[in-house]
RNA sequence: GCUCCCAUCGUCUAGAGGCCUAGGACACAGCCCUCUCAAGGCUGGUACGAGGGUUCGAAUCCCUCUGGGAGCGCCA
C-alpha cells in the first residue's frame, strides 16, 4: 500500500516553526517510503482565514523545498461534498439535528462544572421528533456511548479513551457550515491518508475522529503525535519567540537546509549525527525514532548549523541565497567578484547569510570610512613604510593569485624583521575598512588587484595625514 | 475541575535491565593552531524530578507523588 502523508495547515495565523517541522515529517515520511505528500488547506473558518495566510503557507513550503505531490486543495472548495456526508449520516441516523440554544447549552456547562464534571453535551436532543420552530438546528454526530477507542499512535503507543468521557459534536453549524473535526475525517478518508502526522494537541480530538471514520465505514490510519516546540524559555511558541513566519527565518540569512536540519533534531534523532543533508534525512527518517517529550528551540545551536550547513553546501546554492540577501542591503554586486568565490572565502566565518552579506559588502563597494579601533592601531604614520612597500610588491606582481600574494607579503615580513600581521593588518584595514576579513591572500585575490592598489592608496595617503 | 500526554546536563539528545563511575552536540571556560575573525583540535564543569516496589542487578519495568503541557467551542 502506498504511503500517503498529509499537511493541513489552517491560514488563520503564520507558518510557523511549529507548523514546518509537522510539514517536514510528513514530508521526510513520505519520501522515505516512496509515498505521497498532500498539502491541504483548511479554511473553513471563514472568518479568520484569509488569502494571505495562504500565500504565506504556499511561499514558505516553496522556500523550504517542501513540495506537495497532491494539492493544495482547499476544505473551503468542498462543501457539496460535506454535505453530502452530513445528509447521508442523517439519513442513516449517525447524526442529529439539535436544538438547543446558546443559553441552554451554557446552562448544561455551568452545571457540569459545578458537579466538577468535564463539560460536554448530554445529547438530549438525540430522541427528539419534532423540529422546534423558528429554530435553525446544528448537526451533531452520534458518538458512541459505551467502549473505548485505541488510538494506535506511532510516537506513544497506544492511547485508550473511554466514549463515555466524548460527546456529540457538532458537524454542521447552524450557518450551514460544516466543523473542522468533521472535514478532518472526510478528507483524510477521500484523500486514502495513510499516516496522519502532526502535533500532539491533536491527541485529544483523534479518538472522535476515529469514531467518525468508522461510522463512513473504514479502519483509521495509522497516527503520529509530534511532540511540541517551545520557545526558547521552555515556555510555548509566541510572537516573541519563533512564532514569526518561516520566511522571518529566510530574512534573518538561513539556509532552508540549515532550518530544515535543526528542526529535524527537535525530536527525532538518528545516534549522534546533527548535520544531515536533505537526501540524508530522507534515507534516514523513521517516524518511530521520533520522541515523546516536547522541545525547546535553540538559537545558538540553530546558528551553528547554520554555519555547518554553509560550510559544507555547494557555493552556488549558497550564492543564491547571499545574492537575495546583498540586494536587500542595497549592494550592487554587477561589477564585483563572483559571489561563488566570496562564498568559499566566507563561509566558515558566518553563522548566517545576513552576516555573511554585511562582512561581504567591502569586496563590492569601497569603504567609506575605517573603523575608528582599526585605523587607529594599523593605519598610524608608523604602518606607511611597509604599506608602501606592500603596495610595490603587489603592483610587481606577475600574477594576481592567492599563493603568489601570500608569497609577497611573507617575503616582506621577514625581509622587515616582523610578523605577517604587521604587513598582513594594514593592508586589511585598508580594504575592508576593519580588522576582520577572510586571510588577506584570499581576500586581495578575489578582489582584484586594480581594487586593491587603489583602496592601498587611499590608506597611505590615510596615514601620511 | 475532568480526560489525555510528557519527564536524562542550562538546551537538543543517545540510552529499549548488566556494555553507564550515563555518551554526543550547542552554549560556557582554558589551552593549542594562527595575519584578523573564524574554522579545527584538546581539556574541563554540569543531568537520570522524588518516593516506593520488581530483580542478583534499573536511567531503562510497575505504582504513587511532584512538576510541565494539551484538550474539554456553532476555533482550527
């Protein structure tokens, strides 16, 4: 039987860390069994959900390189269809219509809660004959009343629930809309879902869930409860932590591999391995090494994949990213060096894109100034003698290479009787305007040598001030 | 309140009765390397929530407690 996954992410609010991660098991699971991933949209709340949060969930799946093999499909685009479950279920006398008001409804809550009771509706309407008039009634499904229901979930073994501690819930409101637990199942079932993954908040709703399936007369799916992400305080996801857009992440300079990776490992682990490619997770990934216990994010370890991630991912793929992240600084980069190079120089020392395209911005555009601490320590009278000879040497050279440079600067040091940082600082200050850059050999190779005597010169005359 | 879930270093985790005086990773500290910053290497500290069982033996199995979380909507 072929695997067949699903996300259904509802646009009311961001795609967030949370969301992504369920995406990816679902996603990883697919892949690694040769099945199908379905992206789903619910939204039936029509009140809430709203075209952008769609184009959020659909940009960001783009981004990350979770691509949906079936769908999207919209819950909002199937209505006939839930009706016709709802009319068949009435017909069959698996649903109700109920009556009850607002008012009455709270009454019987109030009441229970005073008993110290869970609250849940006591089906009173479940032997009515007659609609009351002027009355628009609710649909509610006929739970069964007695037993238990397994869940047999993948992640926590097996979950017993007592009927008797479930409800009818409501499956149509009294606007005609159906409800989101009802469209669950009728969609999973349409839809042949296999494997539904996703959070664990959803461990309560899926024994109703399962009554409801077998009331359309079919065996559930396997399940699997993902353990939550907490923020970084252990406390849950808000605005203030990563509850923000996937795409939050793009703009603060990671790697969709990189975020991809660091979520993987919240929950689910494969020995001692972090870094892991994306073929690797999809190899690797079994839903059964996934663990129970919620998590908290980790920014610091999230930076340092991110660095893993950049040192070990093709410079072109990288570029694309440091590309998008360069425009947005506002540097031109069609006159620079290939922004290849500028990666395979950079890239052990940014833990971001967003840092790498800042520490980067100097092999584009001049410096319009040196940093005070620098240019005070580096670019003093005393440094002019050698940057003077640096700049002779360099202009002599017969090749502008790395090797050939770095021979340059190493036969000055010794020829001055000095360490390599006393030719080496200078010169860097010089051309990025800092103290800190790639090793300098690297950094005047990719720059140019034209770049470089000119930058060389506006530092001397700096220093002869 | 009721039901359900969870519980190993600060954090992410390994661990499916003896291999555990509990391993790895991030972070932190020190050292090495070194033209800066990094990367890399080495070293160090810190954890099985508590109490009862079961067993020759428990981080691992059972029970209770404690702590955290979720659900109990004409939200999803």
């Amino acid at each position: 039987m072929t695997v067949r996954t699903r996300f259904a992410p509802s646009p009311t609010g961001l795609l967030h860390i949370g969301g992504v991660r369920t995406a990816l098991f679902c996603w990883l699971y697919a892949r690694r069994h040769g099945g199908v991933f379905i992206l789903r949209i619910e939204d039936t709340d029509r009140e809430r959900s709203t075209p952008e949060a769609v184009q959020v969930i659909l940009d960001g799946m783009e981004w990350l390189g979770l691509h949906a093999d079936e769908g999207p499909f919209y819950q909002s685009e199937r209505y006939p269809r839930y009706r016709e479950v709802i009319r068949q279920w009435l017909a069959a006398g698996k649903a109700y219509h109920c009556y009850c008001s607002k008012a009455e409804l709270e009454q019987m809550r109030n009441d229970q809660l005073a008993r110290k009771e869970k609250p849940r509706y006591d089906g009173r309407c479940r032997t009515r004959q007659e609609p009351i008039e002027g009355v628009t009634p609710v649909v509610r499904f006929k739970n069964p009343t007695e037993g238990a229901v397994v869940v047999a979930d993948a992640v926590h073994g097996n979950v017993v629930f007592q009927n008797t501690e479930l409800d009818d819930l409501i499956i149509e409101r009294s606007d005609g809309n159906p409800t989101y637990n009802f469209c669950v199942v009728v969609d999973d079932y349409d839809m042949k879902i296999t494997h539904v993954i996703r959070g664990d908040d959803h461990l309560n709703n899926t024994p109703r869930q399962i009554n409801m399936l077998r009331a359309m007369g079919v065996e559930p799916p396997v399940y699997a409860h993902l353990p939550m992400i907490l923020g970084p305080d252990g406390t849950k996801l808000s605005k203030r932590h990563g509850a923000v857009s996937v795409l939050y992440y793009r703009e603060e300079g990671y790697m969709p591999e990189a975020l991809l990776n660091y979520l993987a490992r919240l929950g689910w682990s494969h020995g001692d391995q972090e870094i892991f490619t994306i073929e690797e997770m999809r190899e690797l990934f079994d839903i059964g090494d996934v663990n129970k216990s919620a998590s908290a994010i980790n920014p610091d370890k999230l930076a340092w994949i991110s660095q893993q991630q950049m040192m070990r991912l093709p410079p072109a793929r990288i570029a694309v990213e440091l590309r998008w992240q360069l425009k947005r600084l506002g540097v031109d980069i069609a006159q620079g060096p290939a922004l290849e190079a500028v990666v395979e120089a950079q890239r052990e020392r940014s833990k971001t894109l967003k840092e790498m395209a800042q520490a980067s911005r100097f092999f584009f555009e001049a410096p319009r100034n040196y940093e005070e601490k620098s240019a005070r320590k580096h670019l003093g009278a005393e440094a002019r003698p050698l940057m003077q000879q640096s700049r002779t040497a360099l202009a002599s050279l017969t090749e502008w290479t790395a090797p050939a440079i770095h021979e340059a600067i190493q036969a000055l040091a010794e020829g001055g009787g000095v360490g390599l940082g006393k030719v080496a600082q200078p010169l860097r200050v010089a051309v990025s305007g800092g103290g800190v850059s790639p090793p300098i050999d690297q950094t005047l190779a990719i720059l140019g040598r034209e770049q470089t005597l000119a930058r060389l010169d506006r530092a001397i005359a700096y220093a002869s001030r």
